[in-house]
C-alpha cells in the first residue's frame, strides 16, 4: 500500500512539474504584464514589484483598440471554424461511408498541403486578395483560415466518423432515411464528441494564427495577433505593454480552453473503447 501511495506521489509530483513549466512562460508574461518598462527588462529579473495598470490602460484605450481587434477575432476564429465544418462534414461522411480506390490517397494529399510553407504561397494569395478587394477584410481572413484548417479538420472528422459502426447507418438506410437524414439525424449525434473537439481545435488554431492576419490585413480586419504585433515598433520593443497586450488577447481563448477541456478530453478519446 506504501508503495502505491508513493508511486501515486511521485506522479502526482512530476505531473505538476510538467505543468508548471509548459505553463511557466505564461505566468512570466503575465508578471511582467503589470512591471514598468525598466522592471521589465531588469537584470536580473525582478520577482518583488508595486504592480500597475498602465499597461493594460495604454493598450486597451492607446494605439490599437482592443475590442474592435477582439471582434475580429471572434469573428473571424468562430466562423471559419463553422464554414471549414459546413465543407468538411460531408467529405469525411463520404470518405468514411463510400471509401473508393483513391481515399486514402486524397487524405495525404490534403494533409500534404500542411507540409508546405505559408510564406511559399502568400505572393499569389496576396495578389488575388489586391484583385478581389479583400485586403483588409474579414471575410478574406475567414476564407484563408478556413483553407489552413480544412485538411485538418476533415482528417479528425474522418477518424471520428470511422468509429461510429455502420450498421446504424445501414439500419437507418433500411428504414428509408436518406443521406441527409443519415448525416443530421444518426452520425452527427453519435459522433458529437468528436466533432465539438474538432471545433474547439480550429477555433484554437484560428484564434492564433498570425501569418496571415499580419500579411493580409490592416487596422480594419486586424485580429488580436495583429493587434500584438502593434506593439513592436521601430522605437523598440515595449516588454511590460508587449506582455499586457499578450495577456488580453490570450485570455478570452484560454479561459474558453478551459471551459471546454471536458469536451475536448471526450472528443479526443472518442472511439477509444468499444
């Protein structure tokens, strides 16, 4: 018994430990959030500090505005997320369902085009949003960020979908429900887990993508990445405001993250045991 409750410790222990330094940067950002600039960037760090506010006043009312970059966001994360699921849903349903000589090898050329470096194609992508009007716009962004994600997004969707057992599909099939019917009525209830996980997982991705939303857009369209990248500028970079900027476009995805890790700890392990 000695033995178990000291292993269980150990774990328990080292578990922490893990925790505490992937989540150490973040905690290190947010202390130096309320340091003055000259605190900072003091050598050595300086762990004792009368905290303040002024970053978080000169970033959220100063040279960018918060709330309109915030919007964006939302905006844009939310809904590619929904547009990338609208596309993806009946790919992976026929994939998963109809399988034919060439799914699988359409399933690695999607997952290919992730191989490839973003900067390869921005010249293109960039000239036909100049000749399109979409520079500058949030539906441009939505678009773009629903393309990155897609091969993802169908790939989770189609293993969610092959754990989900024919048979029910057959049987609805049998009853005379058609492929609509099969979709919204019998596999998107059983297959829900997986699916929310794969949408809290976009709007991650989305939410933090930065290439794009620094190429693509100005203050008009401009996301919260574009919004941090605002505060790097050619009188240097600013770490206390830099860092204040960071935490409040961090937060409202974090606080969500953790809201919804029950949903995404099921989905992910959805199919795990028959």
């Amino acid at each position: 018994m000695n033995r178990t409750v000291r292993k269980k410790a150990i774990t328990t222990a080292v578990a922490w430990l893990v925790a505490l330094l992937i989540f150490f940067p973040i905690i290190w950002m947010g202390l130096a959030s309320f340091k003055t600039e000259i605190e900072a960037v003091a050598t050595p760090p300086r762990l004792f500090f009368s905290p303040t506010l002024e970053n978080y006043r000169d970033v959220a009312f100063g040279r960018a505005n918060y709330l309109h970059c915030a919007f964006n966001s939302i905006y844009v994360s939310f809904g590619s997320t929904a547009l990338a699921l609208l596309i993806a849903v009946p790919a992976a349903y026929a994939m998963a369902f109809f399988p034919t000589g060439r799914t699988k090898d359409m399933l690695l050329w999607m997952l290919s085009t992730k191989f490839m470096p973003a900067v390869g194609v921005l010249v293109p992508i960039y000239l036909i949003f100049r000749d399109t009007g979409l520079l500058d716009v949030r539906f441009g962004l939505l678009v773009v960020y629903t393309l990155v994600n897609l091969p993802i997004v169908v790939w989770m969707l189609f293993s969610f979908f092959k754990e989900v057992p024919p048979e029910i599909l057959e049987a609805g099939r049998m009853d005379g429900a058609h492929a609509r019917d099969e979709v919204l009525l019998l596999l998107l209830p059983l297959a829900l887990p997986g699916i929310a996980s794969t949408a809290l997982l976009a709007i991650i991705l989305s939410w933090n993508e930065a290439f794009w939303s620094l190429n693509l857009t100005g203050p008009a369209a401009a996301p919260l990445t574009y919004y941090i990248a605002s505060f790097s500028s050619p009188e240097g970079l600013f770490w206390a405001k830099l860092s204040a900027a960071s935490t409040l476009a961090i937060a409202p995805i974090l606080v969500f993250g953790w809201l919804s890790q029950k949903q995404l700890v099921r989905g992910l392990t959805f199919g795990a045991v028959k």
